[in-house]
C-alpha cells in the first residue's frame, strides 16, 4: 500500500481588531453554520479575495432576485437566445480575462463555481469518470433556465467545443459536459 502525503496550505496568524458588536455578529453566524469563527472569517476573505474585489472591475453588479425574473419574463425566447449569445461571446469572455487571466474552459469552471457559493444558489458539482456534472437550483423561472441552458451551450459547444448537455426545469438546469 502506498502512503498518500496531503499537504495542507502554510497559513500564518494575524490579529485583527474588530468592534465588540462586528465580532459578536462573526460569532453568531459561525455558530448558526456550525462551524468556528476561524473558518467563517476565512471564508469571508476567500470571498472578498476571489470576487467580490474585483467585481465591480469586471462590470458584475448585485440587482435582486427578483427584479432580474421579471426583467427575464419580459423576454422572447429569440431575444433570451440573443443575450445569451452576447453575454457568452462578450461579457464573460471579459470577466474571465479580468477574475482569472485567461478564458478557457478551467477560468469559466473557477468563476461559475465561485458565482454560486458568492450567490448562495444551490448547486452541487459532480464528476463521474470523464462526464462533469453540475446541478443548480435556483428557484427563478423558466426562462431563467432557459438563459442559463443557452449560455452554457454557447459556451461549451461553440466557444470551447465541448461535447455537453443541457436539462431545464421551471426552477433547475443540470449541465454534463464531456471532459
């Protein structure tokens, strides 16, 4: 049997001050999600350091959730195809350029990954041999499935030609591309 070596990152310690009321807050919502304060703090700043830095930068604005269905529900399916088609070929190219130096197919992954842990969409990430599978749920309609399928086929398809797949619900998609 062969010993696997895991090698955990280097961290170091710091000290930081935070107002009595800040650090309490940090400690109830650590304890709500079970997990230590250490870790939620870490987690703030993977946030911070992986988006919400530069999203501003790269043209990413926070609109409400609903706000952006009923934006959606306005549309054909012609014009859905259409904005699908420009944000895939223009925005997200630029996106991944300016989060992670480069669009390939590893930079979309990273970035839509980090999209819903930021946007705290349920989702969940499988690999099955070579077939890449990620379900998502986001309780938004079907047109915003249909955006969501749409982009990704653009994305994979035309822009990276990789074979996938697309199922849409009212309120989920699960995308499958081949690795």
């Amino acid at each position: 049997m062969v010993a696997m070596e895991v090698t955990k990152p280097l961290t170091t310690c710091a000290t930081y001050r935070f107002s009595k009321e800040k650090l309490e807050h940090l400690r109830n919502a650590a304890d709500t999600r079970n997990i230590s304060t250490n870790t939620l703090v870490n987690q703030i700043l993977k946030a911070y350091l992986d988006w919400h830095s530069m999203a501003g930068h790269a043209k990413l604005y926070y609109l409400p959730k609903s706000f952006l269905v009923r934006l959606l529900n306005e549309l054909t399916n012609d014009e859905l195809n259409e904005l699908a088609r420009d944000v895939a070929k223009n925005e997200l190219v630029d996106v991944c350029l300016f989060l992670r130096g480069g669009f390939n197919i590893a930079s979309i992954s990273q970035i839509a990954e980090t999209w819903l842990r930021i946007a705290q969409m349920s989702h969940r990430i499988e690999v099955t041999g070579d077939i890449y599978k990620i379900i998502i749920e986001h309780d938004m309609g079907q047109k915003y499935s249909y955006l969501i399928r749409e982009i990704s086929r653009y994305l994979l398809e035309v822009a990276f030609e990789k074979k996938s797949s697309c199922d849409v619900t009212e309120n989920a998609v699960i995308i499958k591309v081949e690795q």
